[in-house]
C-alpha cells in the first residue's frame, strides 16, 4: 500500500517545499486516492505510473502545483471548479482534499468516470466532488458560465482549452493550465484565442518536480470581457477548427 508512514512524511516534504500546507489527515486521503487508483488499474488502464514515490509526485504533488494559481486567481474560500479531461481523477480530487472546493470532473471515458464516482464515494467527498461523463462543450451547454475555475492538466492544445472554459466561466473566472513542456507557438494560439473568446493570459508560472520528474508550466487566463463567438460551438469543433 501507498499509505504509509514513510509516504506521509514524504509527502508532506515535497509539498512543503512548494509552500503548499496539509494536515496529515488530507495527506492520508491523497494517499488513499493513490491506492484506489493503483487497485483500480489492475483491471483497467488508468496510470502506468504505480511506483510509490514516482506515483505521489507526478500525480499528487504536480495536481497541486495548480493551488497557488487557483488562490491567486480566485478570491474567497466558496470556490467552484470544473476539472477537464479528469483521467483518474487528477487534479480534481486532490484540489477537493486539501482545499475543499466544490469541483465537478469531466471525462469523455464512462469508464474512467465511473472509477473517479468510486473514488470520491471511498474517500468520503460526495458533500464536495461529482464525476460526469461528458465533453466540455456540452456541459457548457446546460452550466454556462456557472465555474470559478476550470483546471485541466495535460489534456489538449492551450488554445482548445481556452475556448473550452470561455463558456464554463463566470465573469472574472480563471483558466488554470499544467503543462510538462510548452512550445511558444502554442501558447500564441492560447493567447489569440483569448482574445476572440475573452480570456486573457494573467501569469505563467515554472516548476521543477522533485527528483528530476520533469518540468511543468502554470498558465492562468482569467476571463475579461465576453466572447467575440457565440460559444460553445459543435462538439468537436475546437479540436479540428481551432480559432487560432
């Protein structure tokens, strides 16, 4: 099992070291979220990462890479936040852990959404955490403009996720991107589509993993001003039609 002693201290090392506070009860939660995401991939393919430390920090410590962007983003404590491309669950429960914001994780994968359902109900996050299968342009459809903060990490192109959160976010709301290695001429397409749907970018932050397990890149766009399109457009569009 992940959950140990060792692991604890550990993980409290790391995320120490990027000035992010646990208690040690949310510590023994991520640490139980990693081994329901270990068990669970026996029987479906939800990481290739199962080493313990290599587990707690590529998905753990690299989820919450994103707090102090979300804090700096988003005032007040009442924040909630629309996880796109969730996966196994990252970074969207760990973000429920430690900062008990209300999140809603998307993935197009029924399968993995129902394993991410399992989770957050072991883990005892219902009051705080749902899990839907659906595509981001058509949960906009019916909770438009209803997020504070849309996260994604790793899922697609910066300038699809801009237009994907355009239609998801408040007034006022922010894009919060993790990124391993991002060329220059995608983060031009991020900004220009920013500026056809009303996001602009406010910040871009540098990390280095622990133990040399890569590089990653914070980006914030907060949104502005309204979309110059109407959004969302036809499912699928922002992938082979991008705006920019």
């Amino acid at each position: 099992m992940i959950l140990s002693e060792n692991n604890l201290e550990t993980l409290d090392s790391y995320l120490e070291s990027f000035g992010i506070a646990t208690t040690r009860q949310q510590r023994e939660l991520l640490l139980q979220h990693l081994d329901l995401v270990v068990e669970k991939n026996k029987v479906m393919n939800l990481t290739r990462i199962v080493d313990d430390r290599e587990a707690i920090i590529r998905h753990l410590v690299d989820s919450l890479l994103l707090v102090p962007s979300i804090e700096g983003a988003a005032a007040g404590q009442e924040i909630s936040f629309v996880d796109v491309g969730t996966g196994a669950g990252f970074p969207g429960i760990p973000l429920g852990i430690v900062r008990k914001w209300n999140g809603t994780l998307i993935d197009s994968v029924g399968k993995k959404v129902r394993a991410v359902s399992e989770f957050i109900a072991s883990l005892g996050l219902e009051d705080r955490l749902t899990a839907e299968s659906v595509r981001a342009e058509d949960l906009a459809r019916h909770q438009s403009e209803r997020f504070d903060i849309v996260t994604a990490r790793a899922v697609a192109d910066l300038g699809v996720l801009v237009e994907y959160a355009s239609p998801l976010l408040k007034a006022g709301g922010a894009l919060v991107v993790s990124k391993a290695q991002i060329a220059s001429d995608e983060i031009a397409r991020g900004d220009k589509t920013g500026k056809i749907v009303g996001l602009q970018r406010v910040s871009r932050e540098t990390y280095e993993l622990p133990e040399d397990q890569g590089h990653r890149e914070i980006l914030t766009y907060k949104k502005t001003t309204k979309s110059k399109v109407k959004l969302p457009r036809q499912t699928g569009m922002a992938k082979n039609k991008p705006l920019a």
